[in-house]
C-alpha cells in the first residue's frame, strides 16, 4: 500500500534548499519510521518555477506491508521525530494526501 503526500516548502525557503534538505536530511527520519518499505521522492523540475509558482513543490510517496502497517507507525516515537522534522523545510498547515492502490497501466 502506497500513502502519497503533496506539500508546498516552508515560506521564505528557496527552492534548493527545501530540495536540498528534502532530499539528505529527511530521508534520515524517514527511514527510521517501523513499516516503512519504500520512500520517494518526486521534486518539481526547477524549470517549472519559471513560469510561476507551481501548485505543490513535490510528493512523497512512501510504502508500507498493508494497511495496519501505517496505523502502527503513527504510535512511534520515530513518526513522531519524521513528523516534527516537516516543520524545518515543509509549509504549516494541512499536506494533502491520500492513500492509493495502484493500478499499472504500462509497466
């Protein structure tokens, strides 16, 4: 099972530097997390700031066993930690996101 999270960089924060931190800070929270199978990243392309500012600066998609398994997670101390780190880099307030089952269409 797949959670995927859109989110917009905290106000202020250039564009590298929310990729920046995203990409090799977090990942150290992430991963820690019990359940967690597999974590993405998608970064907005930096071409598509030339035109404005994009709807979302990136999704993460991160993939656990089942669907217990991110229920679980919630009750630790290491989502706790993931959680609190969104706040150095990621906008406050709610992040849209839901839960998918993927249906592959090409492979």
């Amino acid at each position: 099972m797949k959670a995927l999270s859109f989110f917009k960089r905290r106000a202020g924060m250039p564009v590298e530097e929310f990729q920046a931190y995203w990409r090799t800070r977090h990942p150290d929270v992430v991963t820690k997390v019990p359940g967690v199978r597999r974590y993405v990243q998608s970064h907005t392309r930096p071409a598509a700031y030339r035109s404005g500012e994009p709807v979302y600066d990136g999704i993460a998609e991160v993939w656990f066993d089942d669907s217990a398994a991110p229920r679980a997670a919630t009750t630790t101390p290491e989502w706790d930690r993931a959680q609190a780190d969104d706040g150095n880099f990621i906008a406050p307030g709610p992040v849209a996101f839901i839960v998918t089952t993927e249906h592959v269409i090409v492979a």
